[in-house]
C-alpha cells in the first residue's frame, strides 16, 4: 500500500532492512530476517521485536523508500506485505515516475512532486476501496465542491467521478485531479504556487487513446480539434480510459440521436448519468454481444460457478449471466463452452441438495428436456427466487410482446424513411401484436416453404461427390445433435465451430441460422405477428418501398427464384413489412441481397425474423442513413490490419483505400463479393461467431495478397488484385452450381488459382481467430467517437454551406 511520505535516516536502519533493488530514486528494501548475511545478531533482534509485538503494531516485511541522489534523508513511500504487493508499486514507480524525474532542475521540485503524487495515490486507493464496499457520499461530496468552486459550470452540469493524474505540458508534468462529468473532461493542479484549469467539452474530443513517449509507457491521449493533451500517472488506467470513452460515446451520440442510436434509460437524461450506470452500460453491452442479444436486454447479475458439460464428463468453470429473458453461460476459457437459455424455454428452475462433491447446485430444466447444472453459485437462494419471479412474470404475460424485438416504436426518420401512411405509432404497433393472438384470415399468401425447396439448383457435373459429402456433413451433424443439443440452449463448442467452418449442409442451413441467432425465440413468442405485419404494411406508398421497388430485380438476379413472380413478391414483402416495423431503419440497400439469401433456405416467415435479427442485433448500427456501424468497422479494420498485417500497413500507407474497398464485405457479409455457393460458407460462420468472422476472413484475404498488395503504385491496382482474387474463390463441395461474379475491374489476362473457401476460412481462424468480442466492442467504441465528429462536422460545414453538397452531388 502507498503510505504518507514519512523522513526516515538510512544508516539508522541498516540493521534491520536489505536493500534488495535501487536506482537513483528508489529503494526497495526487505526487512532483514534470521541466516541473511550481515550478522545473526541482527537477524535474531528483528525475529524477537516481530514476536513480541502484536499482529497490528508489525512492520510490514516490504517497504520502498524515496531518496535524493548524495542525501542522507529518505521518505518511506510504500510497504507491502509480499513480494507480489511490493513489486507491483515497484513497478508502476518505474513505469510512470522514474523516466519524468529527469526533466525537473530542482530537487526540492522533485520531492515535491514524488510526495504530491504519492498522496494523491494514496486518496484514489482510499476511494477504489470503500467503492468496492458502498460510495462514500462524504469524499465525493467534497470533490463535488471542489469542482463546482473550481470551474464555476452550471448546476445542471454533473460531476460523474475524478481521479488523481499527472497531465503534461511538454515534457514536465502537473500532478493534480482530473474530473469527469457529464458534458466535460476537467483538470485542476496547484503546484509550487502555481495554478492550472483545463476544461475540454466531450463534444470537442476526436480522438481518445491509450499510447506513449520518451518518459512514459502508459499515457491517455485526448485529441480535440485544436490540439493534444496528456494523461499519465493514473493509480487505475483501464478503469479510467473505459469511463472516458463512454462519456465521449453518449455525448456524441446524442447530438445525433436522430441516427437509429438507442442509449439504455440511465443514460438519456445527462443529469441522472452516474459512475455505477457508465459501468453497468459496459457490462450490459459487452453481455449483449458476446450472446447476440436484443438491444433491451440489461444484464442483472453475473455469478461465477461451474456447469455440468456431458459431452465431456466434467464441470467447465465459467460465469452464468442472467437478465430479464436470458441464462447465459460462458465459459473461463475463451470459446470453450457457450449457452444460450431464453426463458421462454425453460420449464423448472430448482435447488440440488448440497453436497460436498455438488456445493450450491442447481438445475434448470428446458422443455428439449435437457437439464443444466449449475454448481458453486454464491447466494443460490437469491438467484433461484429472482429467475421464478422472471419465469412467472413471463408466462403471465401475453405472447407477442413486442418490447422483446429491442425496436423503439417511435416515429422517426431512419434510412429511406417512410411518412406517417407507413411508419406507424407505437400504439398502432401494439394494438397490431395484440390482434395477432386473434386468428384472421390474412390477406396476402405467404411462402410456407424456402425458395430453394421449390428453385432447387444442383450442379450436374461431380454430382456424385458432392451429394456424398453432404451426407457425410448430415450424418456428422446428427452425431453432433444427440450430444450436444438441436436447440437454441445448445452447447457452443469449439467442436461446433469447426462442423460449421465446413459449410452447413444445405438441408440444415436455414434450421441452424435461426437457433444460432436466436431469430427462432422470436420467431415462436410473435404467433401471426409477421402476417399482421405484412397486411397493414402492403400497398402503401413511401419512399422506403420505391426504392425497394427499384432493388428487387437487383437481387441474386442470377438466381431462378428470383427470375419469378414467387421470389420477387417474397422478397417485397419481407423488406416492406421490415421499414413499417422499424422506420428509424426503413430499408437500406445491400437488405435486398442479404434478405434474398435468407429466403432461399427459410420460410418467408422466418427469414423476416432472421433479418431482424442481423438488422437490430448482430450488426448495430450498420442500416441507417449513412451507415455508422459500418463505418466504424471500417475504422476497427484498418487498426486490425496495422496490428495483425504491420508488412502490409508499412507500404500501404493510406488503408481508408482497403477501408473503402472492404466497405462492401461488411454490408453484404461477402453475398454480392464472392460466388454465392463460397459466400453462403462464411454467412454460415457469420450466424454462429458474429462480425468477428467477416473481421477475419477480411484479413485472410488481405494476407493471401500482401506480397501483390505490396507491390501496388495506386488504388486501381489494389482493387484489380483484389477483385480477381475473390471472383476465384470456389467451394467444390458445395451441390450448388458455380455462379460467377461479375467484377468491372476483373481482369483474366493471367491465369488466376482458385482457392477453397474452406481453406480460407480455416486460414481465418488459425490465424486471426484469437479476436475476441469485448476487444471488438473496445475498438468499436473507441472509433465510434472519430466517426460521428467527422459526420458531425461535415453536417456542420453542409449548413454553412449548403451549395457543397450540390457540388459534390
């Protein structure tokens, strides 16, 4: 622990401490025990005072001192009571103060500072541990008047947390406290009788990140318009850096809150935003999509415990998340074992009796009549009575209760947005799902049938081979259902993982994409709502459906089914029923493809549900007017190349050009990018692991060209190289027939190899597959500040000067 700098005389205590590290600065010292060299003496007279003293009166057996080169004075800064303890502090010592000594002239300002910042520490510490415990209302009302006489800000401004920090003026730092609030990054410092305000509102910040300098190894960068500051020296920098880009990310996105952003209750009223709700937001979101959960799903608890797997005859270690429509397992080891349980399917939630070999079980029974055990959960009685309750509230409630689709049912203008004779209200939308409980004669007739059931294609050539290897997948997958489940509360295991990487037999496709996103629960608690839908939804006229209109026989044009009057209509029906259901979005392009494909492995009904389930779900953000979410995967792509492709990064300097040329692979998951029966492969992957797999399939191609990439003298060059590379990429094993891509800038001059899909994505995994989804969100987060200043500003620029956009028109 960090103690108050107390003046002690070295010579006086030799004696009794080891000097086991120094430098100029620093000494950490052991205190001197029974056979170290140096004198029994010694060693016996420090055994006795540690016996005769009680356990409080102790001296801790580590400390570290501060001294000043050539003096005899030194000040005890911190003690531990082991190795581990000490060296930690040791550490950060060097890491963060050691380096920044340097740059001072005076000793008497370097004891100063040492001793500032040491108190300082010694407040955050004292803060993080009574947090742990409950707030303490006294220290925080006491900074909160601090910052309020200090900045002079309106009442209406709100003061979230503040830390103990250096920030630097070039190459000297100003120790002192930084304050976070809701609209503002603040920091304060009266040092040597100087003084220093800094004040930098969060819709300034463009860009927010973790780097470092000469001095320093750990400092948070904050970019504004104008220039750079930065932070170092922070006793929780994770903590610290995490709570500043959310404040960022709210902020931001409320000055565009009219792009389809949704902000948890908390957060929409800034001055109700406190430390616990920014935290409790980055827990909900990454639960949310680490199990591709609705938007209003909230996490409620996370326990740590163990799960009975049988497949292989142990109990897996992991944590156990519940909420509001969940239980969701996941497992320590990274990919391991995942579980899904909405509790639409469960049927009992119960205590075991406690054993020694089953401590705190318990069993949750679904109605696939498999059973999960549970075991080592603290508190079980509170769990099992709080998941009842949910269990009983749910089947008390009307089926079809459309909150669970994570759609706000408000009217508002989205991508192609539609006028009032569309976009329905939220009480049109309620008084729709509440009919849907009363059967009626729909109006309209929808395919009860995937479209490849009734256009089924089949190649003619190596018919055999390929219809053999689809019932090699069918047998293997059956195997694979009787261990492991054939519902959405299936075990997610890396044995799964690989069974999909091979390409989902055709007969099995639509089935597996429906339980992996869970589209299936949907599906099952909205009886009649989509043909409701579809009803209220057809004949009206906005310009969400003309541009559908305009898009329908763009769709897999190649394709029988939509050579037809049965496809098309289909197709219209599903994108049309969509926009009335969610305007914020309306319809976007690159839906019609991806919603075309849908329709080929499932009935009308469910491909609906699949939609909304990528549209509001997997991909966030992605289907609005100027398609943020895509935008900032653009962003995290190009950080994903400079990390795992440096040679590439180091020659193609300008990656927005890679950016760009990918942006398609993101929108369409690869759909109009590369041969149908190639893309179903990695849409397969995309259902079952998310966007990390189009992140890494992208750098799986980029890999296979680097050497040509490399090589390129502009962006034609690059888009060629890639373009031919894509076009070849074949799935022999697929019973579909080969349906070419048409590239403009294919270019067939030089024989080009064909590569298996499979390959690639086993490529894919092997080498990128270590991506995971709470970096993703990091990244995500991170970009998404960069990304809406940039748009912010051109929407700025486009007022001030509103003949740019003609021009650029």
């Amino acid at each position: 622990m960090w103690l108050k700098p107390e003046e002690v005389l070295l010579k006086n205590a030799l004696k009794l401490w080891v000097t086991e590290k120094s430098n100029s600065y620093f000494i950490l010292q052991r205190r001197r025990r029974q056979g170290d060299s140096g004198g029994k003496l010694s060693g016996m007279l420090v055994g006795a005072l540690d016996a005769v003293l009680d356990s409080n009166a102790r001296v801790a057996p580590f400390r570290i001192l501060h001294q000043m080169p050539g003096s005899q004075v030194y000040w005890v800064i911190a003690c531990g009571a082991t190795v581990e303890e000490i060296h930690q502090h040791w550490e950060w010592l060097e890491q963060n103060l050691l380096h920044t000594l340097s740059v001072f002239d005076n000793k008497d300002d370097v004891i100063s500072f040492v001793h500032g910042k040491v108190k300082g520490l010694i407040a955050e510490e004292t803060r993080s541990k009574l947090a742990e415990q409950e707030e303490d209302p006294e220290k925080f009302r006491e900074a909160l008047v601090k910052f309020e006489t200090r900045f002079n800000f309106p009442n209406l401004e709100k003061l979230v947390t503040y830390y103990s920090c250096c920030c630097w003026k070039g190459r000297v730092p100003r120790q002192g406290w930084i304050y976070l609030s809701i609209n503002h990054l603040c920091f304060y410092s009266f040092l040597l009788g100087k003084e220093v305000k800094l004040i930098i509102p969060w819709a300034d910040v463009k860009r927010l990140e973790r780097t470092s300098n000469t001095l320093i190894t750990e400092i948070i960068r904050v970019t504004t318009r104008s220039k750079e500051r930065d932070f170092s020296m922070f006793l929780n920098i994770d903590e610290t850096f995490r709570l500043m880009e959310l404040l960022a990310d709210v902020t931001i996105r409320r000055l565009l809150d009219n792009e389809a952003f949704e902000l948890d209750p908390p957060l929409q009223e800034p001055t109700q935003i406190t430390k616990k709700d920014l935290e409790a937001r980055m827990q909900t979101e990454y639960f949310r999509a680490c199990f591709r959960l609705p938007r209003v799903e909230k996490l409620d608890e996370i326990v740590d415990c163990f799960l009975w797997t049988p497949y292989s005859q142990c109990h897996t270690a992991g944590k156990l998340y519940t909420s509001e429509n969940y239980i969701c397992f996941a497992s320590k080891e990274e990919g391991s074992c995942h579980v899904i349980i909405p509790l639409q399917e469960v049927v009992t939630v119960e205590k075991m009796e406690d054993t020694s070999l089953l401590p705190n079980p318990i069993i949750v029974g679904v109605r696939s009549k498999r059973v999960f055990q549970f075991t080592e959960i603290e508190n079980r009685e509170h769990l099992v009575e709080q998941l009842s309750k949910r269990l009983k509230l749910l089947r008390g409630e009307k089926p079809g209760c459309l909150g669970k689709s994570g759609v706000e049912e408000t009217v508002s203008s989205g991508s192609s947005g539609c006028p009032e004779e569309l976009c329905t209200t939220s009480t049109a939308l309620d008084s729709l799902v509440n009919n849907s409980s009363n059967k009626k004669e729909p109006r309209h007739s929808l395919n009860s049938e995937a479209l490849m059931a009734l256009f089924h294609l089949t190649e003619t050539e190596s018919a055999d081979s390929t219809l053999r290897m689809e019932e090699v997948k069918k047998r293997l997958w059956y195997d694979h259902f009787v261990e492991y489940g054939r519902t959405v509360s299936m075990f997610r295991t890396e044995k799964i993982r690989k069974l999909v990487a091979m390409g989902i037999p055709e007969c099995l496709r639509g089935e597996l994409w429906l339980l992996f996103s869970d589209a299936v629960t949907d599906l099952a608690t909205h009886p009649d709502y989509y043909a409701n839908l579809v009803d209220e939804s057809m004949g009206k006229c906005c310009m969400a459906t003309e541009e559908i209109e305009r898009d329908l026989h763009r769709s897999l044009p190649e394709h029988p089914a939509f050579q037809s009057d049965t496809g098309i209509a289909a197709l219209r029906r599903v994108l049309t029923a969509y926009a009335y259901r969610n305007p914020k979005i309306g319809y976007c392009q690159s839906m019609n493809i991806l919603t075309s494909v849908l329709l080929l492995y499932a009935k009308e009904e469910e491909a609906f549900w699949l939609l909304v389930a990528v549209c509001e779900r997997m991909l966030p953000d992605y289907f609005n007017r100027r398609v943020i979410g895509a935008q900032v995967d653009q962003a995290v792509f190009e950080e994903l190349i400079k990390e795992h492709l440096p040679e590439l990064a180091e020659h193609v300097t300008d990656l927005s050009c890679l950016a760009s040329i990918s942006l398609s692979w993101f929108l369409t998951l690869f759909l109009s990018i590369i041969p149908l029966e190639s893309a179903l492969n990695v849409v397969d992957c995309f259902f079952y692991d998310g966007i990390k797999v189009i992140f890494q399939v992208g750098l799986a191609i980029l890999d296979a060209n680097t050497q040509e990439l490399c090589s390129c003298t502009d962006d034609g060059q690059v888009l060629i190289i890639l373009s031919r590379f894509l076009d070849h990429i074949a799935n022999k094993e697929s019973p579909l027939p080969q349906i070419a891509q048409q590239h403009v800038f294919s270019d067939d001059k030089e024989p080009v190899q064909q590569v298996e899909i499979s390959d690639l994505i086993r490529d894919s995994y092997e080498k990128f597959g270590d991506l995971h989804v709470g970096q993703i969100e990091q990244m995500r987060c991170r970009h998404r500040i960069r990304v809406l200043q940039k748009l912010e500003d051109t929407t700025k620029q486009n007022v001030i000067n509103p003949g740019s956009c003609k021009q650029i028109l």
